[in-house]
C-alpha cells in the first residue's frame, strides 16, 4: 500500500484533545455527522494485549517479545470507561461492544460487564452488551460473564482444520479449546451467537465449506457465521489486494454447497449481508468491508485503550477523552466534547480506498489498539 508505518508507541499518542464548546448542552440522545449518520454503537477496547498472533493483526515480526505494550496505568479503569459509555448513551447509543486485544485478558473483566449492564437509556431501556474474543478463555470465563450481564458474544475462528488454526494465530493453540469455549458460551446462554472467519485467499480459503457445514451441523439456528473480507487494516499487517478473497466468491462457494436465501438488515448500519440456509439450518453473513463499502450507514464510534475516540476503523487520529476525564471536565463538558466530535465527522475510508492512490502516507492505527 506504500504507507507510512510510525511506531506504534507515537502514534498512540497523535491525539489531540477534543475541544469543549463555550456553552455546552445536555446531550439531546440523537447526535448525526456531517453524512447525517446517528451514533448507535460503541466498540470499547479494554486492553492492546493479545495472546494469539493471528498474521492479519498481530504478526509475530512486529509484536514480538521486546514489544512495548501500554502500561497498565494508561488504560482507562473501569470507573472511567462505565462513565464514557454512560456519555455515549445519552447521545443515542444503544450497543456496547467490549474488544482488544483479547478483552477477556483483562482483570476482572465480568465487573466491568456488570457496571455497563446496569446502565439504561432515558427510556429506561437497557443496551446491548456484547464482547468479541478469540475464545481462548471463554470456556473458564462464560458463566461469569453471563451472570455478569453480558448479552452476546462474537467469537473469531479462521479454521476448523487444527494445523491451519495454529498457523493462522501463529502461537499453536488447538482450535478444539475455542470450539470449547463457544460450547460453554451457548451453554451459559450466550445465544445467539456469532463466529467471524477471516478469509485471507490462499491461507485459509478452503476452510469456508468445512466451516460453515462444521457451524451449521453442531449449532443450527444457534450461532451465525460471518465471512470477514482480509481488510487493510493498520500498517503492519501486509495487506495485499490479491490476498482478499471478495464476499461474491465466498458465498458462491457455499452456495455450491448449500442452498442459500438473502435475508433482509436487522437494522440500520449492519455490517454483515444476511443469507440464509433455504432448508431452514441457520444463517451466515459475509462483511465486505474491501468490495461493498458500508461507510454510508456507519454509526460506530471506537474507544481505544488508553481513552481515544476513533470515528474509523481505518482512523489515522484519535480524539483524546481520556484527558478530559482526568483533568476534570464535568460530565456535561464531556458530553458536548463528543457530541461536537460526532457531528464534524465526514469518515468514508472503504468508500473512498479504491480512488486514493497508492503511496499515501496516512498511517492507520491498529486493530488490536482500536478492537475490529
């Protein structure tokens, strides 16, 4: 892609801190951008750690052993990030989503699930608290989660061949303890659930059938599987053009299999194109993040780590919060900070990728910073 790469430790920090308006207001709980997208989801990344060293995200080469990670007093606490998340739904969010690194590396996080199910929208309704994990944990951790409040869970699984599994996340780890894990999940009652195959052309594309007949089989109707397109995503992962397999051809695949049926969206600013099994045995979804751009229903924002707000998952700066949560701006500073951010936002990057030319040099924050 000829972009710049800059080290990960500075551009943590090109943030800058969002501006407080003269007079703020209460937020209104429906802010828009510049596009006219309402602000509905939330993605908060709880920790840049990661135990997995999946070649798309973390390759070995840059993440290695002498790699600086953030140091624990730079993340927010969990006090910090249930107060952001409750300014967020006063704007109009209605989706939390917990994500990493691997966010159930992080302490107790089942205190953090209870202190973001507890809060409610104006209306008294409660929200929809999600988390994305590569299951590793998630076997130990399931229960806990549930009994915390945790609604759903999105588990990441590139292959059900074990020895392309332990190639993909580069650190040999048996993908029969995620299958575990996602059999605990629904157990708990974590249903439905959602499992999520990065297809990279070439590595991993022969698992799309055995996958999804594996998927369909033992779970039915109890568990969606999602064909991600290898996005660009960061600077780090040698993304190529030619290693993207389209969502076109995936579902060609599976239809030799199996015959499928288009669904319509669940909702405004869904990521994933719907099908159906025509014989009634479950649902998969293909995100096309590369071929068919969503930007133009996005109404994600993205919570990093250490506090900066991302309006983009392929967002080159971020807007500094966490320096207003600790130099003590009030709850309604804070409120119109993000509701000023939000509404001079113009983000399109998938749109916009394939007319940008080669040799730009906007470096893109990484996805184990930012949560995908």
């Amino acid at each position: 892609m000829g972009e710049t790469v800059i080290p990960l430790a500075d551009l943590r920090h090109a943030a800058a801190v969002p501006r407080i308006p003269e007079h703020p207001e209460p937020p209104t709980g429906l802010v828009a951008d510049r596009l006219g997208r309402p602000l509905r989801d939330l993605r908060i990344s709880v920790t840049d750690r990661c135990n997995f060293r999946c070649t798309y995200c973390m390759p070995k080469e840059v993440f290695d052993r002498d790699h600086r990670f953030l140091p624990h007093a730079s993340l927010l606490s969990f006090e910090e990030i249930t107060r952001t998340a409750r300014l967020f739904v006063a704007h109009g969010v209605r989706k939390l989503r917990l994500t990493g690194g691997e966010p159930l590396l992080r302490k107790d996080i089942e205190s953090l699930v209870a202190q973001l199910a507890a809060l409610r929208t104006a209306e008294g309704a409660a929200l929809d608290i999600t988390l994305t994990t590569n299951g590793s944990l998630l076997e130990r951790k399931a229960g806990a989660l549930r009994a915390a409040g945790l609604g759903r869970v999105t588990v990441s699984i590139d292959a059900l061949d074990d020895t392309i599994f332990r190639r993909m996340n580069d650190v040999d780890f048996p993908v029969a303890e995620v299958l575990r894990g996602v059999d605990a999940a629904l157990a708990a009652g974590l249903a439905p659930l959602k499992l999520n195959m990065v297809v990279k052309r070439g590595t991993n594309d022969g698992q799309i059938v055995p996958l999804a007949r594996h998927v369909r089989e033992r779970y039915g109707t109890r568990a969606v599987l999602r064909f991600i397109e290898y996005m660009d995503v960061g600077t780090s992962n040698g993304w190529r053009m030619d290693e993207v397999l389209p969502s076109d051809e995936v579902r060609a695949r599976l239809a030799a299999a199996f015959a499928l049926e288009p669904l319509a969206p669940t909702s405004a600013g869904e990521t994933a194109e719907r099908w159906r099994y025509a014989d009634g045995g479950g649902e998969v979804g293909f995100i096309s993040s590369v071929t068919k751009a969503f930007c133009r229903d996005c109404n994600r924002a993205r919570l990093s780590t250490e506090g900066k707000l991302f309006l983009c998952l392929f967002g080159t700066q971020g807007h500094d919060l966490r320096a207003l949560l600790r130099g003590g701006a009030s709850d309604l500073q804070i409120a119109a900070a993000i509701g000023l951010v939000w509404s001079e936002r113009t983000d399109r990057y998938s749109e916009l990728r394939g007319a940008a030319p080669t040799g730009g040099s906007s470096p893109k924050v990484e996805m184990h910073y930012i949560g995908g």
